[in-house]
DNA sequence: CTTGATTGTGCAAGCGATTGCACAACCGGG
DNA sequence: CCCGGTTGTGCAATCGCTTGCACAATCAAG
C-alpha cells in the first residue's frame, strides 16, 4: 500500500478498520459482527460493538450502498405542481405522514418532482444515480421513458393516488382512498339535508379522482331515482377565486339548489363565501360539502362538513408494503386496496 | 481478476469501465471526459460523451461519493413537531422553496427532524453516514453533541431562522427575517388605525423569534411616547382554538382596544373569530394583524392583514450562500442578514 | 487416537468511481 | 539533429464496506 499516492488528507471518520486493528481482528469480523451475522461468536460480536459504539462509529452509507447494491433510500415522487397543491395541505400532510413512516423504518426519503428544472427526469437520476431502494409515487402521471427504467431496474413501486396515465397498463401495488364513495357520502348527506336539488362543482381539467368523485355525485343520485340537473354541474380550476367567481355568476341558478357539492375543500371555501355574498345563506337555505377535510375548514364559519381521507392509514400500509418488497416478502402478489373514506359533519350540512 | 469470485448478479448498470472498454481508453480518461478535465482532447472528451450519452451512462453516486466524499446531498432540520406547524404552511412552502432552489444547484436534499423515531440524533446520523455535504436548519434547536459532530467534520450550516439555544455562541450564517421590524409595523398600522389601545396574542413559551415581534410590538408604542397597557397582552399556545377561548374569555377588556395583533395568522383567525362571535365588528370596533401571510387569511371574511415574510427570498440566500461555501467561495467570513417582512394590508386592517 | 463435521476468523476480490504520478508522443529552438 | 517542454493517456492505489471461499481450531463419534 502506496500511502505516499494518497495524499488526500485523512477522513475524521471511524471506519471498520479503525474498529479491526483496536480489537485485533480482521475488517470482515468486524463488518460481521456490527451485521450480526451468525457466524460471529456471542462474544467477539458483543465485545466489536461495544467498542464501535464507544467511538461513535457509524457505516459509511455510500461504501456500503456501493457494496450491497443497496442505498437505504427511498423517492417521493410528486406532482410538478405540489407549489400550488401545497396550498390545500392535504398533500404536505401526506407527504409528512410518508417520512415519518419510512423514517421508523430506517429508509431516508428524498422528495422530487418528475421533472428536473433542467428537463431531465428525476426518476431516472434517482434510480440511476443515487440507487433508491424503492419509489413512492404520489398522485405523478411519471414519464413513459421511467417506467423502462424503474422496471429494468426491478424496482418496487407503490402508487398513493390515481394517475392520469400508465395506470392499468402496469399492475402496481396501490393503496388508493376510495373517491367514488366519498363522492357518494358526500352528496348523499346533501340530498339527505337539502333536498334533490344539488349542485356540484368538479375540476376543469379533471383526473380519474375528480372524475370518480363525480361518479359518486351521479350514482348518489341514481340509488334515489334522480338524476343531476346537468346545469348545476359545474368545472373550474382548484382554487378558492375560480369557484367564488363561478359561483357568483350562477347565483341565480343556485338560489334554486339545495345543496352544493365542491370536489377541493378550497373550492368549497370559495363557493361558500361566494354564497354568503350573493345573499345565500348557509347551510339554511344551501348545504355545503367539501372534499379532503383541511384545517382551514375548522376555521371558516359556518365549519366546513367535509370529505376525510385517511392519509395516515395509507401512509402506514404503503410504507409497511413497499419495506415487505424491499425484504423479498412481497409474496409475487399486487397489493391493490381502496381505503373508505369517512365524512366529516361540521355546521355547512 | 478471478470471475468467480463475485457471483452477485451483474448490474444493468452502465459504469464507466463499460465506456472505456468500448471507446478504447482507459477508465480514468473516462472519468476525466466526463468531468471535463482540461487535460483531455477535446475529441476524446466528445467521443465519450457522446458514447456515454448513447448508452443513459448516469454516474454513481456512492462510488462517486466514496472517492471524492461528497454525497451531493444536503440536510434539511427540522422542528421535531413540524406536523404541527403543518397547520400553519408557512414553513411547508418554506420547505418547498428550499428544496427547489438546491434542486437547480444540483444538490437532493432530505428533510429529517433533530431527532429520529429511536431517540438518536438523526443529525449525527446524516453527518457520519450519509456524509452530507451541508446543513440547512430551520428553526430547529439541534443538539449540542451534534454541534461537536458538524463541527468537528467542517460541514457549512446555515439558519434560516432563530434557535433557541446555541444561537450566540456560534458564528454561523444566517438569513432571518426581521421579527422586531414585522413587529413594529404591524403594531404601527394598528396603532394608526384603532388608536392607543392595541391588544397582542403572543405564545405562552415564547422562542427568541416571537419574543422580537413582542418588542416590536413595544417599540412601536415608545416611538409615539405610549406603552401597551400590559392587562392587553396575551400568552396562549399556537392554535385557532386557545387563541379563540382566550379572545372569548377576555372579550369585556377587549371592548376597550381598538386593534390587536396576533403573533401568528392561526391564532389571528381564532381570535378574529372570537371577536365576532362576542359582537365586536372586524374591522369596523377592533382592527386585526396577524403573522406570517399564510394563504387561508386571504379565505375568510374579513380577509386578513398579516406580516408577510419573504421565503422565497431566504430561501434563495441560503441556497445559494451553501453553494458558496461548498465550492470553497465561502471567503472565510461570516455572512448574516436580516430580511425586511412586508406588511401585507387586507380587510382587517 | 484418528476422522469428519462444525464453528469462528481471515484473506482478498470486488463494488464504481477519482486522481497522483509516470510516460510516450509531439513540438519548436539552438 | 539533439533536447527540454508541453499535451494527452494510462497505471494503479484508494475510498470503506461486503462476502465467497479457505482454513485453523474445536468437538463428537467411531
């Protein structure tokens, strides 16, 4: 050994070499030992941890990843647009949830959007580059060119929300809340409160989710013989001013409705102050319900009644399934679940 | 190199002995061409990019980060109860801002809280194994032993806002914005338009940021040769519903004040709404201020004046501050600002 | 008291990159 | 035509850890 080529200047770091000339064995027993392989005696076992831990000694991360192929590391995938979703909360509360759960698992979570702001993909970096153990992927309509590569690479993948894309193409593990019901509950607790009469306000540019709340909003109608009056449907943006306006244009209509139905609590926020303006009151003469039960609900008056998804309950299942993966036990089977949402009934219905 | 020794299923990876072997050079001009070493031909240096670009080459980033011992990665601390500051989304979007400004510097970046789920220093844990290359605390107390591990590895840190402990007795960056200006201006405002009697909600265990907005709150008054009458200064903890309950409580004394001034938009929104529902008019018998600029004030009626904190903005700094030190720019000083907040006038006030 | 199985450790190659130094090829000036 | 000075590449060691295999020591059975 040439120390003379190495002049970089030596790590502070105590490595498995530090730990195997104190004790007076070789690196392997040591790196045995701190992995609690078997083949160590109890002693020498015991008598290796106790010093590393009395130097403080923690693995290298990279040189064990580059060892074992394995990096301890999992990617968050999310929405490019998680700026402007991060105002509803419900996905930053999911995303906490996420890192919590994986943090008592021992896995590093690292957040990205699909897209790099330099264009590339960062799923291909991530996979690529920095090897991560498994993907989460969240509510991402991901790249066609990743999924050649996450497949490639033979790695697993859990899904926390529809995507627009790829989705029955691939048969991917989910845990998925269930939005047809929810849209469901929601409407029937209005046709229960405010009569036949209720208007609904979905997403322009709608995904599959949006698209099944609606679902729900029409089978609600169906399982009573009704059907929606297709003028009280309306679609605009996820946000508080889009519905306030829309809401404020239809007033009149609405003055005929008993209910209202917004598929985003922050629609909801915006319809029903729209109303509160146009004279409507609520929910005396018009009902309001929302979807995904924020803080803010609790903050507005009248309270907003609302749609709840269990995000901690998905966030548990999907980091408990994605660590069965990553132990081998993922028993070659998919795991698909739909999780019932629950209504939350405050003063707007 | 004897084969059979290493059984472990080959890779599908592209490495760059790969390249070498297929554009007929050796590894380390590779590596060179990749890095755009001035000591390769510009042909060579083409011809493998090129040839590398053909095959998806991505480098490794354990080896990588083995040799050179950077990971590339920085760590992002956060308070231990972050869930609870979910509600407030002010350091969500913080977050958000982070993360994406070290994303155009090319670094990942993974959020973790001082300590971990088993009580180890999560910290010490991201410093020993995964080498990170740089630390960004947010608000965050970190442990004194993990002071000793930063600064015993020379990791760069950099606060982006006030800690209750260790403050003075480091030299550290920082990018704060101004608590003691926010204070003032928006006590001034009240003082301005609801005349001498200006309330204030502060937090029952006040951090150093929150103790500077209460001494803007008093130096605003001693600029007009007033004091706070101290019966009008409240301590509750950082929610809608303490700072509703005590509003409610106090509401009698609170007829007499003509403004009031919460230390944060959460417990502005809890009190406005107790105001109302005591029959004291915002804006018209009590003008109200809140803290921080978070998007739900704009959603309730009266829509809320708040001190807005300029994030972005700090983030930016501290991103860009962190890319300096770590390419060595750092200039050896120490680099501190304080960041103007912007009063933001809505309805309340 | 041999012999074959069992245990516990060590050796050394390998993971995929970086990099100090050696060295061959080419250059122009005397 | 010889020589010191660039330029461009390659060699091989190194980062810190894992792991297949070899091998010495111990043990139970014949």
């Amino acid at each position: 050994m040439c120390k003379r080529l190495h002049n970089r200047e030596r790590s502070i770091a105590v490595t498995t070499r530090d730990i195997a000339r104190l004790a007076g064995v070789s690196v392997s027993t040591v790196s045995r030992s701190l992995n609690d392989n078997p083949r160590i005696s109890v002693e020498t076992r015991e008598r290796i941890k106790r010093l590393a831990s009395e130097l403080d000694f923690e693995f290298d991360a990279s040189a064990r990843s580059l060892s074992t192929r394995r990096s301890g590391t999992v990617a968050l995938v999310c929405p490019d647009f998680l700026d402007r979703f991060a105002n509803t909360l419900y996905l930053n509360l999911l995303i906490y949830d996420i890192r919590e759960n994986l943090a008592a698992l021992g896995l590093d979570c690292i957040v990205i959007e699909a897209a790099a702001p330099n264009g590339q993909s960062n799923v291909r970096r991530l996979v690529l580059q920095r090897k991560v153990d498994g993907i989460i992927l969240l509510l991402a309509s991901t790249l066609a060119e990743d999924w050649d590569i996450i497949k490639k690479h033979g790695i697993p993948v859990i899904q926390v929300h529809y995507m627009p894309t790829y989705f029955d193409a691939e048969r991917l593990d989910y845990y998925f809340t269930d939005n047809i019901q929810g849209g469901f509950m929601a409407t029937e607790a209005l046709l229960d409160a405010g009569g036949e009469r209720i208007a609904c306000v979905t997403l322009a540019h709608a995904n599959p989710e949006m698209k099944d709340r609606e679902r729900g909003y029409r089978e609600a109608h169906k399982a009573r013989g009704l059907h929606p009056d297709e003028r009280l449907v309306f679609a605009v943006s996820n946000s508080f001013d889009e519905a306030y306006e829309c809401v404020t244009r239809n007033a009149t209509l609405l003055r005929t409705a008993g209910g209202l139905f917004a598929f985003t609590d922050i629609m909801a926020l915006g319809a029903m102050r729209a109303l509160a303006d146009a004279g409507i009151r609520v929910p005396e003469e018009c009902k309001v319900v929302g979807y995904d039960d924020i803080e803010i609900g609790t903050y507005v008056k009248p309270t907003l009644t609302s749609v709840h998804q269990p995000r901690e309950e998905v966030a548990r299942l999907a980091c408990e399934r994605l660590a069965a993966l990553l132990s081998g036990k993922g028993g070659g089977g998919v795991e698909q679940r739909l999780i019932p949402p629950v209504l939350v009934r405050r003063e707007s219905c």
